[in-house]
C-alpha cells in the first residue's frame, strides 16, 4: 500500500503559515516587553526627578537670605566675601561674580569650575537668563539661636557711628542712606539674648535676615558666649561701602554654599559648609557629595537676576535598551539652547520646575 508523502508545495505553505504565527507572536511579545519596560523606565525616572526637586526645595526657599544679591548687576555679593590676606580666607562664595558685573551672586550658574575663568557664565542669553549645565548657590540656615540688641562696646566691636568724611572717597556712598547704621568693614560684638553659647565658630560666615550682609567671625570670647564679626570685610578692602540697619531679637543664621551637577550619569550636590568653604566637604561615610539623581542624561539651569525666577530641567533615561522607545536627540520639554542629550536606545524623561528666589 502506498502512502502519499507532502508536496513541496505544502511544506511551503506550512512554513509560511507557521512563519506568519511566529511573527505575530514575537511582534505581541516585543510590544508587550516594551510597554513594560516603557511603564518602568517612567516610573523610575519620575521618581528620581521628584526626589531631587524635593531635596533642593528646603535650601532654594532660603537661598539669598541674609545676603545681598545681585539685581542691581553690582556684584556685591562675591565683593561681600572677598579675601583679605588670611582673615578671611578665599571661599567658593567669593568667586560667585565680580564687583560692577551683573553675572553671579547667591544663584551662579556655570559651566565648570566658578573658581576658574574658563567656568564662569557671564553673559545672558536674550531674555535675560544666564544658563548653562552646573549651578552654584548659597543660602542660610538658621542656627535656633536669637542675638541680643546689645551689639557694641567691649571685644573690640566698634559702636553704631555714621560714616566719617573718609567714607566719601569709596564707591558707593552717594547710593546709600547716612543712618544705615552699619557698614562694610566694622566690627560687632554679637550676643545670645539668653546669654548663653552661641553656636557658631572661628572664620565661620554667619549673617541675620534683615542685616543683607555676611558677617565673618574673627573670634569667640567670654567662652564663646560672645561672637566678634567683621562685616563684609572683602568690600571694605575694595572701598566698596555697603551698609544695612541692624534690629536686634532676630536669630542668628549660617551661610552655607552647594554645586550642583552631572556626574557619570548622577546629579550630585557638593556642600561647602565648614571653613574656609573653598573646597567640598567631606560628608559622613567619607564622601564628598550626595547623589540627588540617577541615570541622569542631562541637567540645565537658566536663571533671571531681575525677575529672580530659577529654572530647572531635569532628564533621567530610562533603564531598559529598547530602540522602539529611544529618544531623540531633543526629548519634548528639553530646553532651547541645551546640548542634545538623546540619540541612545533609551527612553529619557524631561521636567522642568521653577523657582522664584524670593530674597
């Protein structure tokens, strides 16, 4: 009995039919694995980026306070912390802009290093906002401490005194009000109103929220009860008058600075808090940053000295390679002027948020 074996021709019917079900299957399967990884990858990177907008909220609410800006393009604020020889020694905050020159002040964005020339964003765009990849800023942190109104007399603090003829010859002082009270360059003797240790330390930067201006800590006395400050001594060794009323009953703030960054795929904040706060610090556990962000494919800062207003981009990549998902080289909500960040098998996740800097 013979058996009839298949044609060539249905051998090739089968193999096309069974080829049309595979790839149906493996087509579902690959869009299903995307979807995943797509809900994934934004899971993921929202996450990360709400984490560092809620990191920086607390410090941003503060940045400036205390402390002088830069509306007016004066450059008060790095002339403020300038160094003079070895009291006060230089600080990242002294690098932050230039006397006369509208660039920097407690928000300084950057492109690299501020303490180097080649780091430094001095010009705005067309709007007015200076941007670029790195910022740097400073603000205060108060210290649960309030000081007395008693701020003369002994430790070698000068007394309240109007400015002297000598004063007529530095700039600025036709700008400024004859009872501002205290200037640039003076000496306080700064006491707790409840008499106790104040919690500051030699060469520390401290400063009082309706004062406007740092205030260096020479030395500590009658048992660091009492707290010996010079104001902006880097102004008064330029002749740069700068001058503010002093209340007492306010409490006693410290100056703190941070940069923020990219780095091998991390937004990192470096804090400059202990003196001379020229240098990072190295944190507990021995690092020198905190990671705010990870898988960071870029980050881009622009900010606005006259109307304040801080904006951030953040954009985190997903972690999945999947090309059907792939970004473009300018992911939607990346802004105009950034580096292009896309153009890698990843899917990459934009935010923007804005601040605006109240002090």
């Amino acid at each position: 009995m013979r058996r009839r074996a298949f044609t060539l021709v249905e051998i090739l019917i089968v193999l096309i039919i069974f080829g049309i079900v595979m790839g149906a299957v493996f087509s579902a399967l690959a869009m299903y694995f995307s979807s995943q990884w797509q809900t994934e990858d934004y899971a993921i990177a929202r996450a990360e980026i709400e984490g560092a907008f809620g990191a920086l909220s607390s410090p941003f609410s503060s940045i400036g306070l205390g402390l002088p800006n830069n509306a007016a393009g004066s450059g008060a604020f790095a002339a403020s912390f300038a160094a003079v020889g070895s009291q006060p020694n230089a600080s990242v905050m002294s690098s932050m802009g230039a006397w006369g020159s509208a660039w920097g002040g407690p928000v300084t964005v950057a492109s690299g290093d501020v303490r180097q020339p080649a780091g430094r964003i001095t010009a705005p765009d067309a709007d007015g906002y200076y941007c670029g990849p790195e910022l740097y800023f400073a603000w205060s942190v108060p210290l649960g401490r309030v000081i007395s109104p008693d701020v003369a007399g002994s430790g070698g603090a000068d007394k309240m005194k109007q400015p002297t003829g000598s004063y007529e010859s530095w700039i600025n002082f036709q700008q400024l009000s004859m009872d501002v009270g205290y200037w640039s360059g003076q000496r306080l003797a700064l006491r707790g109103a409840d008499g106790g240790v104040l919690p500051v330390s030699q060469d520390q930067w401290v400063t009082l929220p309706s004062f406007g201006l740092p205030l260096y800590v020479e030395r500590l006395e009658g048992g660091g009860s009492r707290a010996v400050v010079k104001i902006a001594p880097g102004a008064e060794a330029a002749h740069i008058l700068l001058g503010s009323p002093l209340r007492g009953f306010e409490e006693l703030h410290a100056v703190r600075a941070s940069r923020l960054r990219v780095v091998n795929e991390e937004l990192i904040q470096e804090f400059y808090v202990m003196p001379p706060q020229l240098e990072p610090d190295v944190l507990q556990g021995g690092g020198t940053h905190r990671v705010l962000a990870r898988n960071v494919a870029g980050v881009w800062f622009r900010f606005n000295p006259r109307t304040r207003i801080l904006q951030m981009a953040l954009a985190v990549q997903g972690i999945n390679a999947d090309r059907q998902g792939a970004a473009p080289l300018r992911p939607a909500g990346w802004p105009d002027g950034a580096p292009d960040i896309g153009g890698k098998d990843r899917r990459i996740l934009v935010e923007n948020r804005a601040w605006r800097i109240r002090n």
